[in-house]
C-alpha cells in the first residue's frame, strides 16, 4: 500500500488587504509634467482639502505614509516647473499623485519554504519555532518573497503567528564592494566582454564601489571613444550586473510578517520565484540562511542567491557559472567532503547534482536522475534542499505526469556520496486532491523545502499556484520504505 502524506487543516491563502505603495510614473515626460501643473494649479484651500482626504483614507495602510509620498514628491522634482515654490502640503499631494497601492499577494501565495529560525529563546522542551517563505504573486502576475513566522510544539501541532496589517520594502543598498575578478568572470559568462569592458575595469580597483563603477563609466561617456551604439549596450549590461547585486535592510522592530521582497533590480522587474531557503552549517560550526531563487525580467532569467544571518538584513548576489542557467536550485545544508553541492535543473526533465568549491560559481552538472515512473513521464526534480538523517539525505522531489499533474515523492541519498541514490518510493506522497485541483495552474502541489521535527517531516506545499498548505510523514516509517 502507498505510504500517504497527512494533510493538515491549516490553509495559507492571500490576502488582498496587505498593500505595499510604490512610485507611480503616468507616462512619458510631457505626460508627467501636466499631472504635476495641474496639482500645482489647484487652490491651497482645494488642494489642503484634498490632502486631508488622503491622509484619511490611506495613512492607516501603511507605516510612515506622510514620509513615503514625501519621498516619491522629491522622485519627481525634476519635472518641477523652474523655482517652484510648494508648501509642505502641496509637497505631500504631489507625492500621492506619484504613488500607487500595490497588493502583493493578491492573486496567490504559494510554492512555500520552511525553515528553523535563528531564535530558539523562551520555546518549552521539544518545541521549534520556524518561518515559512512564500512565493507571493499580485496584479501583473509579479511575484515577490513574503514569510510567516510560527511554533511547532512538542507534539507537532503547528501555530502561526498573528499577521500583521502592513508590509514593508526594505531599504536598498547596492553593495558597497564589488569584486572586479569575479565581476569580469560574469561579465564574460554573459559574453558581453569586448575593449569598453576592458577600458572601464583596468581603472578600477580590484575592489571598487558602485560609485566608482559610475564615475568610470560617466568619464567615458563624456570621451565618446567607443562606438555610441555598442558603448551604450555595453556600459548598460554592466550596470544592470552591478545592480542586480545589492542589500535588502529591513526594521527590527516590525514582524517578520511585514517583511516583503519585492524585485528591485531589473533583471528581477517580472518577479522573484521560489525561493529555497536552507539553513547551511559552514565548517566553523556558524549557521548562515541560503535560498536560491530565480530572477525574471519578461524575457529572460537570472539565477540568484539570497543570504541572511537573521531575516532582518538580506545580502542578494548573482549565482556565476554555466551550470546555473536554470531554475530550480537547492543547496545541501553542508558541505560534503569539502565542496558545496546543489541540486539544480538543466534541460527541464531530469534531476541534476553539481559540485563547486566555491558557494557563488558552478560550472558544471551530472544527471542523478531521470523519469522512470508513470507519474513523472514528463519531468523530475527536487522539492527544496535535502534534509539530514543518519540513514542518509531525506530528498523531496517532484514529478510530472499525465494530464500535467504534479506529485511529491521523497527518495534517500547517500550521506558521503550524494550522487548515489539508496531508496525511493515507488509512488508520490502527495497528490493534488479534489480541493487542491483548482487554480491558477491546475492539478499541481509543489514545495520548496520542509524540515524534520520530533521525528516527523513536515512539508509545506503549494496548491495549484494559488494558496498553500502541510502535510506530514513519520519519518521512521519513511525511512522504513526507503530502506526496503
């Protein structure tokens, strides 16, 4: 009889409430310079009227609303008529009319990732408090990174915490250092290396800054030594590289539940997808949180890499190397036998290993895997990085089968040789069942990564892409059927 994954009651679904605000441009530049005119035009009496109004209606949504369309009125100063004098009122309205509510989870909230958190303080015996990482998608089918934060108890029942009523972006910072090598190495993956690259990089140090990069590129563009065309296409390659490495700062004081990811570079400006976050012990004994996730820009996609020590601030770099060209990439929790190992997609059907000596490049992969089960015909891969047991990697993966249904099964891998495959189930755990079938994209459940507690695994799935849930399996009797 096919072992079964236990679903539990919980239900993860959007909420449409939850907004964010962001800059909001109407056109081209003549388009925005009338909007601005006729804001300016209104009467102090009228236009003091109207900014009560808004104050009103939206100041309870978000934290700090008077500073945020303060800050989007001075994003627009530059179409401000010559010596114009606005008042601290006519500031703060001209702010909201270049601001706009985004709802970040509004069509979905899935594809979810569970980890351990790095605060274990004040838990009674046999308890872990987690959080939970979610692929959340709204208007234009943009997706961003949310989380949950919660308790399993001693007897594995599972609590969420409260949610809060807002979110927050974080503050952005581009990285303050950029490796010139490493910098060069990627450029020279992207094929994009040529005599302007090479004019540019010699005048910089072997560590430079993003401001450095920018004055080099702005000498040179003041020179017109290249040709205007391919100097143009060049130098923007270059900083798009430069800015799709960056840092994310968010409040300590807030929840994690406030905390939204949202793409900022833009190679990301169609969405971040499914991250995979991992708690990854380093050889020194320090626990870093790794997660993988795919950057998309309509047309193309990034591999890229998030690393954090506390959920608080987030370091986000570029992943370097032709074996991630991909999606789909899950990091082991360590290292084995001195190398960093990941698990990744290649060609969209078989399950790949790879191997690096270095966390942010991997060059080549091997197939592990390929579809032998009537359930997976279609595709395989792994469901998040696998989970350490003395037996061996405890490996969620996914299939594809008829009808374009998605399952989750689990195999077993070799500790020291992970390449080696002990054990697989024969049949999926977890299939989408009749109140799982529907959605944005039907008939599929897919996970970024459970965890083991009290001897249970616990994994939290997507449903259709569209809301999430958990189930779980002993893992004793798992390892049992793996085994056999």
């Amino acid at each position: 009889m096919p072992l079964e994954a236990k679903r539990r009651s919980i239900i993860i679904e959007s909420q449409h409430s939850r907004v964010i605000t962001r800059p909001y441009m109407h056109g081209p530049e003549n388009r925005v310079k009338k909007v601005i005119n006729r804001v300016l035009n209104l009467p102090e009496e009228e236009a003091v009227e109207l900014l009560d109004y808004i104050l009103q209606e939206f100041a309870d949504r978000h934290r700090n609303f008077r500073e945020t369309i303060e800050k989007h009125c001075t994003g627009i100063e530059k179409y401000l008529p010559a010596n114009a004098a606005l008042s601290d009122e006519r500031r703060l309205l001209l702010g909201a009319y270049f601001t706009m509510e985004y709802s970040v989870e509004s069509a979905a909230l899935f594809n979810p990732s569970m980890v351990e958190h790095p605060d274990q303080s004040g838990l009674s015996l046999g308890a872990m408090r987690f959080i939970m990482s979610f692929r959340a998608t709204g208007e234009g089918h943009i997706s961003s990174i949310e989380f949950r934060s919660g308790i399993i108890d001693e007897e594995n029942n599972i609590f969420f915490d409260p949610i809060s009523d807002f979110l927050e972006t974080a503050q952005v910072q581009l990285n303050t250092k950029y490796d010139r090598r490493l910098f060069l190495l990627k450029l020279n993956e992207m094929a994009t290396c040529n005599e302007i690259t090479d004019f540019v990089l010699e005048q910089l140090p072997s560590e430079f800054s993003f401001k450095e990069l920018k004055e080099k590129i702005s000498q040179l563009e003041n020179q017109k030594r290249f040709p205007e065309k391919k100097q143009k296409e060049t130098v923007d390659i270059m900083l798009w590289l430069a800015r799709s490495n960056y840092e994310l700062i968010f409040q300590t004081e807030h929840q994690i539940s406030e905390r939204v990811i949202y793409p900022v570079s833009e190679n990301e400006s169609r969405g971040i997808e499914d991250a995979r976050f991992v708690r990854f012990t380093d050889d020194n004994g320090q626990d870093t949180y790794y997660a993988t996730y795919t950057a998309y820009n309509g047309f193309k996609i990034l591999p890229q890499l998030i690393e954090t020590k506390d959920f608080v601030n987030f370091k986000i770099i570029t992943l370097n190397g032709e074996a991630v060209q991909n999606k789909g990439m899950a990091l082991f929790p360590r290292k084995i036998n001195g190398q960093y190992v990941m698990l990744s997609r290649q060609d969209g059907e078989n399950n790949h290993m790879m191997f690096s000596d270095h966390l942010h490049f991997w060059q080549k992969s091997f197939v592990v895997q390929e579809p032998s089960r009537p359930w997976e015909f279609i595709q395989i891969g792994n469901c998040g990085s696998p989970l350490e047991t003395r037996e061996g990697w405890l490996l969620l993966t996914h299939g594809v089968g008829p009808m374009r249904t998605y399952g989750i099964s689990v195999e077993l891998l070799d500790l020291e040789d992970p390449k080696k495959i002990i054990g697989r189930l024969k049949d999926p755990i977890l299939l989408p069942d009749r109140n799982e079938r529907e959605g944005y994209v039907p008939n599929v459940v897919y996970s970024c990564g459970g965890l083991i507690h009290n001897d249970e695994l616990i994994i939290p799935y997507g449903m259709s892409d569209i809301k999430s849930g958990i189930a779980t399996v002993p893992v004793r009797e798992l390892l049992s059927r793996l085994l056999s």
